[in-house]
C-alpha cells in the first residue's frame, strides 16, 4: 500500500489528503511504549473481504467491506465480553 495520496483511512476509505502523514495512535496502555507497527485489519482476495485480528486470525470471506467491517465489531463485541487473561509475567 502506497503512502500519502494514495494511502486510506481505515474506516472511511477515503483517499489521504496530498501530503499527508498518517500519524500512529497509541491505544489505552500503549503510553509509555514505542507504538508498534499496524497496518489495515482489511483486505480482499478476488471479490471476497476478509478482516484479520491481532492474533493473526482472518475471518470471512464477505461480500462487501462494509460487512467486514460489521463482521469485526461484532468480533470485538464478543472479544470485550470474554474475561481478562491473566499474565504472570
């Protein structure tokens, strides 16, 4: 994926302003830590939509991006509910 004018927003796949640099944001926790590398949780594979999750899972095929997308909150919906996994690190 290209960078800058050619580059989209997630959420609204619409086209970077020209010159603009898409700045990483830190998620709740993340503060004190380098922000890692993300990229798009969406892609398609011929005319089929697939989203992926952090933990590497794709989950689909959709017909349309927008029921990818419906496909992840509902994904997050369910992850939110799931009781938090300890760590004894």
């Amino acid at each position: 994926m290209a960078i800058g004018a050619a580059a989209t927003a997630e959420n609204n796949n619409k086209p970077a302003a020209e010159g603009a640099i898409m700045e990483p944001k830190q998620r709740t926790g993340e503060e004190n830590a380098p922000i890692p590398f993300r990229s798009n949780r969406f892609f398609c594979v011929g005319n089929r939509w697939y989203f992926t999750t952090r933990e590497g899972f794709d989950s689909g095929p959709y017909a349309t991006r927008e029921r990818a997308e419906t496909g992840l909150k509902r994904f997050l919906s369910v992850v939110r509910m799931l009781p938090e996994k300890k760590s004894y690190h």
